[in-house]
C-alpha cells in the first residue's frame, strides 16, 4: 500500500498517496463499493481514480466509518456516499491527495510545478499575485494549488481566478499559512490556507478555522 502520509485529528483527516500498485492491486483495495467508469480508458486516469477511493477510504477508517464509495453533486463536487462529510480530491500522477472533514467544505490541490504555470499566470492570477510571485515556479505553484482549494471549497464553478480568489502575499518557505478570500457579489469569505512544499510537488488546503 503505496500510502504516503496521512494526518488525522477526531473529525478530520488529510492523506497522500503515490501510486506503485497496478489496476488490480488498486481494485482489490476498494472493494466492490465503486466501478471506474466506463468512459475512463487513459490508463494513467483509471489508476488515479481507483487509488483516490483508496486514500478516502483509508481516511474514512481511521475515522472509524466504513468506505461506501464516492458520489457527486450537480456541480461535479465529491462526497463520501452515505455520510455528511465534506471531500475533496486532487491528483497529478503518480500522487494523489485528499481530505475529508466532517463539518466545513473542504479544498485541496496538488500540483508539481512546472514552467506551463509561469505561461498561464497572467490570465489566473491578480496583478498583485503575479507582482508577489515574481519568476519563482514554486511559488507559482503555490498560488495555483491555492486559487484550486479555493474553488473546491466554494463548490461551484462560476469564479473567475484572478478577481473571484484572491491570495495574500507570503514569503515562501517549506510549509506555512496563507490567507485567501473569496469574493462572490461584494461578498467575501477569509478561509486560512496552508500549504507545504515537497521535493516533486506542492499541495495546499484550507485549514478548519474558516472564518
């Protein structure tokens, strides 16, 4: 079981997971409880959303709740099937991370980073952020992963990156706390993100004392 790291608290849990299993192994993992669609051939794909069921349900045990598999409401936002938690899920293989909490909405992005992000960022990221982020792919990255947990939070996909999710200026280190804000109609929303930076990849996620 290629489970990397997973932290836990009574009613919250975060966990990471690097595939090294095959299709089978992965399967046998989860059980019958879900069936990869029938519309996912990319074999890198199927891998990725069979061990996304098995991080959850590692998760899912450790908070002493049985895996019934994973469901999606209208916006496409992942739930755990028979339970009022909140889910989120990010992959970029061979990593896959996620984080269930039993009573706030929840984001999370993992990203590795690379130079496509420095070509994209004038079109996602506000004046300032881009100002703050300079040529620094990492930190790049952060702002990425951060804007992503923000819309996964929010649950919806109605947000403009540069003027919906705002993120505050930070001095990147290898782990730490961000601010972020989500401004829907003159209406925002502080949620405390926190992000670490590993050697391939970076992930962030909100933290539970949403405001």
């Amino acid at each position: 079981m290629a489970l990397e790291k997973i932290t836990m608290t009574t009613d919250r849990g975060w966990a990471l997971w690097k595939i090294d299993e095959d299709e089978e192994a992965l399967a046998a993992l989860i059980g019958n409880v879900d069936q990869i669609p029938a519309t996912i051939h990319n074999t890198k794909k199927r891998l990725e959303w069979l061990a996304g069921r098995a991080v959850v349900k590692t998760i899912m045990t450790e908070l002493g709740l049985p895996f019934k598999g994973i469901v999606k409401d209208e916006f496409g936002k992942p739930f755990p099937k028979a339970y009022d938690y909140q889910l989120s899920l990010s992959h970029s293989f061979p990593y896959v991370a996620a984080l269930v909490d039993r009573d706030i909405p929840v984001g999370i992005d993992l990203e590795q980073p690379k130079d496509k992000l420095l070509r994209v960022a004038p079109r996602v990221l506000h004046a300032n952020e881009l100002a703050d982020a300079g040529d620094d792919v990492i930190k790049h990255c952060i702002y990425w992963c951060a804007k992503e947990a923000l819309i996964k939070v929010y649950g919806k996909k109605d947000l403009t990156l540069a003027e919906n999710l705002i993120i505050g200026p930070f001095t990147r280190e290898m782990e730490g706390d961000i601010p972020g804000r989500i401004i829907v109609n003159d209406v925002e929303r502080i949620i405390p993100l926190y992000y670490q930076v590993h050697p391939n990849f970076v992930v962030v996620f909100n933290k539970r004392n949403a405001l």
